[in-house]
C-alpha cells in the first residue's frame, strides 16, 4: 500500500472506536439527514456539561433553515456541526452520527 494511501487511511478506525461513527450512504438527490449527529470537534474535549445530539434535515422543498435563538444557545455549533459532517462524508470517513443520509 502506497504511504500516502496508508497515512489517510490509518486515522480512521481509532476515530470511530467506542463511538457512533457510521459510514454514510451516497445517493441521488439535493438532501441531507442527520439523526442524532454530534460534533466532532466537541464531543473531543472535556466539557462540564453533555453535548445533546442534533437531528438535521434538508431537502429539495427545505434548502434553508432560519436558525434563531438568545446568545451562547448553540447556533453557530449546529451550523459548524453539519458543516464538518459533510466534509468527513465527501472525503469518504465515518460521520459522528446515528444515522446519516448526505447526497
């Protein structure tokens, strides 16, 4: 196996070991479910309180979500969430979700 194959690659199974990372189907279509997807980045770090999974979803009638809500109350995480989410899905790694569906 070539070393920069190798190098990709390795990484991988210790991400997903002990967790909820799930390979995501690709299909056809302009959409994208997440159930129960958690933040790669926070769920990392120790924090004093449990980060609560998100569910998302887009689709072709639902292209946009007006995210609203008081300061500190997590908005910026959900878009940075579904932002690394579909970036680990296209370049081909596990997604830190129950069940994913990106196209």
């Amino acid at each position: 196996m070539p070393l920069a194959r190798w190098t990709v690659r390795r990484p991988w199974p210790r991400w997903r070991r002990g967790k909820r990372y799930k390979p995501p189907p690709g299909s056809e279509g302009d959409g994208m479910t997440v159930v129960e997807g958690d933040h790669p980045v926070l769920e990392r770090i120790s924090l004093d309180e449990r980060f609560v999974p998100n569910d998302l979803s887009l689709d072709g009638d639902r292209q946009i979500l007006i995210i609203t809500g008081p300061n500190m109350a997590g908005k910026s995480t959900i878009m940075r969430q579904a932002a690394l989410i579909v970036i680990l899905a296209q370049m081909g790694s596990f997604v830190p979700a129950k069940e994913a569906s990106l196209s």
